[in-house]
C-alpha cells in the first residue's frame, strides 16, 4: 500500500521554526511550487549551532567551505543513504533543493544532512478489547489501537519511530526506536534488557507491512534538508504477540500508550495519515 503525497506541504511552513524562535518567511499555498516565479522569495538562512558543531550524524557546511570531497548526492555515499523517494532532487549551487517546494528557510535547520534525511516509523497495532476480551466495534467496523509516544518538545503524540544511522538499516532502526522510546530499554537493567530484546525479536520477526516510503511534512523541514521515512505496521491479531509489553517512555518521550486509533487525534507530522492507511489495510475503524 502506498500513501498519496500531499500537494502541498503545511507543517514544513510553519511560522517558527522548532527549538528556536526563528521565524520562516511566510509562503503562501500558491507560491509553494518552485515553478512559479516568485523574484521576492527571501527565505531565512538557519543552521543550530548543535548541527554546525558537525557530529557524526551531520554534514559539513558546505555552502562556504571548499571540500575536497563533497557528498555524492543521489545515491549511497559511503554509508549514508542520500536517496530520496522523489528520485533526483536538484541541486541549485552543488546544493539539494526540496522536491516538495517552497519552505520559507533555507539552511538545514537541526537537520543534519543535506537532502534527504531518512527515518523510520514503526506503527504497532492491536484491535482495542472489552473487559470480556471481545474487540470493540464503532460504525460496525472494529478499532484499532496502536503504540504512541509524547514528544517532549512538543507535547504531540507521534510514533516511536527516529532516524536511520549512517550504516544502519529502516528495519534494525524500527526495532532499535521501538525499544528506545516506548520500552525505555535504554534504562534497563541486563537482565530486563534480555527479557526485551527477546519481546522485540518476536515482534519483528516478521516483515511487517510497509505502509509508506517517502517524504514527511515535518516541521523541521528547509529548502535544502528535508525529512523522509519508511512507515512499516506490526499487527497483533490475536493480542499475544504484545501481551507482555511493559510500555515504558524512554528519554526522549514524554509518556507512552496505546491509542486509539481515530480521526480526531492530532499527531505529530504528518502522522495522523500513516494511521488512516493502516486502519484502511486493516478494514478497521477511523
């Protein structure tokens, strides 16, 4: 199943941009495309002092600095994955431009990479139950529950999911982020660690159902970085694949829980549309 992109992005075009008060300059629906001229169009220039600091996730400033070894755009530069979903993006100056349009900042924000910066979303279902164990039903269609964490920056719900390491792969880092973030094995002891990583195996073991690959309306997107995930469901039919999960928020959350998965809900990103597909796949309420 794939998931439809959006004509245009809206979180990406947010007024300020997040963990800062830098404000976007503002980009109306109409201008978003870069194929309308728009000669006026001043975007502001921010990179954090965290991603200019260069730690091993991000890139050099390449803008201003004359690397003798630039990265290798459109395809696997050593070990970091500069392949997007949209196929070639462009590169204005040696410098990638958002496939997606017109973001009101140039830079990369937090970021680190320049292009597409890859992530990966686990989102782990069950069919929400009554006290007697029977799946509970709305509009005659059943409901769906799946796992969600608290940003603490924001205080949305979202999916546990994070970025992909340079070297690392979607699915290890589905399993990896899981763990993290609504399982805190982080602060486990040895043995707990053990205990999880055996809940973990069992529940990724199989190859679960990509849902989407492709780019997110995040609001920490720019004109030169932008963010793009693979969306993949785990399903518990029965309930005893997530039976014995002890949901625990890990640093980076702020609370973790089931949800139920509906229309209503405000997630984080573009969020809320990866729970609209994986309710439609299953049939399943929303």
């Amino acid at each position: 199943m794939t998931l439809g992109q959006k004509t245009l992005h809206q979180k990406a075009r947010q007024p300020i941009y997040p963990k800062s008060d830098i404000q976007r300059f503002l980009v109306p629906d109409d201008k978003v495309d870069w194929a309308i001229d728009w000669p006026e169009y001043d975007p502001v220039d921010y990179t954090s002092s965290s991603v200019l600091a260069m730690p091993p996730w991000a890139d050099s400033e390449i803008r201003c600095v004359n690397l003798g070894n630039p990265p290798k755009f459109h395809t696997l530069d050593g070990n970091i994955d500069r392949v997007s979903g949209f196929g070639n993006y462009q590169l204005i100056d040696g410098i990638p431009r958002n496939p997606a349009g017109r973001t009101g900042m140039a830079g990369r924000g937090v970021l680190g990479r320049w292009g597409p910066n890859h992530a990966a979303d686990p989102v782990t279902t069950r069919w929400k139950r009554d006290s007697s164990g029977n799946v509970v039903n709305n509009n005659n269609k059943p409901v769906l529950e799946f796992v969600g964490i608290r940003r603490k920056d924001n205080g949305q719900w979202a999916l546990p999911g994070g970025m992909v390491e340079a070297g690392d792969t979607a699915t290890a880092t589905l399993k990896k982020e899981f763990g993290e973030e609504a399982l805190n094995s982080l602060e486990a002891s040895e043995a707990e660690k053990k205990e999880i990583e055996k809940m973990l195996h069992q529940l990724f073991s199989s190859a679960g159902k990509q849902i989407y690959k492709g780019y997110v309306d995040d609001p920490r997107n720019t004109d030169n970085a932008w963010m793009e995930t693979t969306v993949v469901n785990f399903h518990d039919d029965n309930g005893s694949s997530f039976s014995h999960f002890n949901l625990q928020a890990g640093d980076d959350a702020g609370d973790v829980a089931w949800l139920e998965a509906n229309h209503e809900l405000d997630l984080y990103a573009n969020h809320s549309d990866f729970i609209d597909a994986v309710a439609k796949l299953h049939h399943a309420y929303y």
